[in-house]
C-alpha cells in the first residue's frame, strides 16, 4: 500500500485502519501473553531519547503562546512512551489515577508487539483498543481478546475507549462502540455509549452496560468528579462544528440515572440536552483545580493549537481562551495531531501535563518510524 493520499479532516479521532484495517487484520493477531514489558524499554542497541534533564527546548517556531503561559516538552513521558515491545503506538492516551498508585492509559486503534531498535515497525496489525499499567517507569500491556482488550458482542462492532474513573475495588470506563455505515473512508458511526466495569487490582471485566444507542453525542469523553457527582462531558458532532453537552450522575457509580444539562436545570431526557460551547474536539478534558473548572480542547478541525478555558462551575460558562501550545508535527510530512488531553494528577510544581496524539496520513510512514503513530507530551506553567 503506498499511503493514504488524502484524509479529510473531518472525524474525530482519525486512525488509519480506516481504509487499512482490513488488510491487517488478515495478517492475523498475535498473543499478547509474551509482550510485557519489564524492566528497562530499551533494548542494546536501541536510538534512546535524550536525558529528560536536558532536552526540553521547544524552538522559537513553534511558539504561539504569550506570557505567562511557559511550555516545556515533558521529555521524561516522551521517552516512557518510546515502546518496543508491548504496546507501541496509538491514539486516544486516556489516563485514569487507580487507589493504589499505578495509572491505567488507554488507546484507541493500538500496535501491540515490538519494534526495531532503529525505530521502524514489523508488519503487524492493529488492535481495537489497547489498556496499558504504568508503575512507576515499568509499563504493563494488558491482554484481552483477539482483536481488542474489550470487544463488543456485536458482530461487526467495535469499542474505542471514553474517558474513566476508579473507586475502592472499581474501575468503570466508558466505552463507545462503532459500526460501520456502508462504504467508503468515512463509513463508521457512533453505534453505542457503553459503560464498562472491572474489578480492582486484576482488571477483570465484570459487566458492560449499554447507556445509549445511536447516540448524538459522546458522553464520557470527559469525566469529571466534584460535589458528590460524575460530570459526564461529550461532543455533538454537526458538520465541521462540534458542541459541549454535560450529563452527571449522582454518586460514583456512572451506571446510575443520568441527567442532562438543558441550559438551565436538569432532565433525565437526553434529548432536552442543550450545547453550551462550541467547537471543542472529539476528546477533551475537564478538570478542577482550586475553586476553578477547566476545559482543555485542542483544535477541532485537526489543527495544532491546544487551548484552556476555565468556569465558576463544573457544567457551563467556560471562557477566558487561553492558547497553550503549537503542536510543531501538525502538517509536517503528512503528520496531524488531534485530541489533546491533560493529566492533572501528574501535575508538578504549578506545571500541567498535556498530552496529544500524532498521526499521518502516509500510511507506509507507521512501519518506517514508529513515532509517527503515538502521544507526545508537553508541560505547561502559568496555564491557571
């Protein structure tokens, strides 16, 4: 295949097994059992990153933000995210803090396998969704079915994973299902909001519960929890716009009754849900800190910016636009970066941890260079 020539960019969270993924999947899908990686990621031999310590310089030209947003590339995440063997490229780069320390990411359409030390890819497929343990600097690829970690019972189906949160022993996460839509590049649709509960520390799957059908919005590409409920923040999608609704439940349950913010109050019908904000990306994040709410969404058109608004309250009124950073890959040799997300919990020092997901539009390019497919992360001062 010599490369996707032209990828409008026009959905959310854009991958490449879109006109690939069928090709690859008769390539087969290997077990994961012998994929762990343990110990040091770098195998003798491998092109390591540079000490975190020192390569932080972000060059003059990728600059777009003004005092005092200060932006720093987090070079400590970037080479723990330079794989070779387990998961080794991917999009989506959901984070979810677990009781006992460790974190659970979480990735759409994933490689699971290794790579080469000089950094190109083996032919190999890809998977649905991929859930990653990091502890400490050790990172854990889990293993789950043949062609996912989670898969739909839907023929035909498939799960890309939301947003999460962990309680005691619990750890739900939203899973939205897709299916296809008949032909051509863009044949997919959101079929299914779909709320996915595992037991604490093992992660065994222990129920999904389907919350909505054919749904217009993503509920759960954000979850946020505040004041005895989980906020629950979504994109509706409508043409190149695309629009913030919020749903919550009380508790820390999310298979609980949900409402939905009509603009004014609550309603436990759905399609009262009103927009309040335009023009965030398909995944965002919401966050508090202090007595402040944030919504940081990049671009939603694929662009590089990353911006962050703030509100008095979890539901509405975000404003004050700040711009954070220029993601320096967007439009570089076919690469474009989506779905910037922040990590608060890693948050140091005042600095806030961003992540977003590279891609091309080269598809050659995912075996020649493995960093073409995969987070990069920055940290930003004076974002508050």
């Amino acid at each position: 295949m010599t490369g996707l020539m032209k990828i409008p960019p026009i959905f959310p969270r854009i991958t490449l097994c879109l006109l690939c993924f069928a090709m690859v999947l008769a390539a087969g899908c290997k077990d994961e059992k012998d994929d762990f990686t343990e110990g040091s990621f770098y195998p003798p031999g491998a092109v390591q990153p540079q000490n975190p310590s020192t390569d932080t310089t972000i060059t003059t030209t990728e600059k777009c933000w003004e005092a005092p947003i200060e932006t720093t590339k987090a070079v400590d995440f970037n080479q723990l995210f330079t794989r070779y063997s387990g998961w080794t490229g991917g999009d989506a780069t959901y984070s979810v803090p677990l009781p006992d320390g460790r974190t659970l990411w979480m990735f759409g359409d994933s490689f699971i396998g290794t790579v080469n030390p000089n950094r190109t890819r083996p032919n190999s497929p890809f998977k649905r969704n991929a859930f990653v343990v990091q502890d400490g600097d050790e990172m854990t690829t889990l293993t789950g079915g043949a062609t996912a970690f989670v898969e739909p019972a839907e023929a035909g189906w498939w799960y890309w994973p939301g947003h999460g949160i962990s309680h005691g022993d619990t750890l739900q996460v939203i899973l939205f299902g897709f299916k296809s839509t008949g032909s051509g590049a863009w044949d997919f649709a959101y079929a299914s909001v779909d709320i996915a509960t595992f037991s604490l520390p093992d992660f065994q799957l222990l129920s999904i519960e389907r919350k909505i059908t054919d749904p217009p919005t993503n509920y759960g590409a954000a979850i946020l929890q505040d004041d005895g409920y989980l906020y629950l923040y979504g994109s509706e999608k409508q043409g190149f716009s695309k629009f913030l609704h919020t749903a919550r439940v009380p508790g820390d349950n999310l298979n609980g009754e949900w409402e939905y913010f009509d603009g004014t109050g609550w309603t436990t019908d759905p399609s009262q849900s009103a927009r309040h904000f335009a023009n965030v990306s398909d995944e965002f994040a919401v966050f508090k800190s202090g007595d402040r709410y944030y919504l940081l969404t990049q671009h939603h058109i694929l662009g590089g910016e990353i911006y962050l608004y703030d509100s008095d309250n979890p539901v509405s009124g975000f404003s004050n636009k700040k711009l954070l950073y220029c993601t320096p890959q967007t439009g570089v040799n076919g690469q474009f970066t989506y779905n910037a997300f922040a990590h608060p919990q890693f948050s140091q020092g005042g600095e806030l941890l961003v992540s977003y997901n590279v891609n091309t539009n080269n598809f050659a390019d995912l075996f020649k260079n493995a960093d073409t497919y995969r987070p990069f992360f920055v940290r930003v001062k004076g974002w508050e």
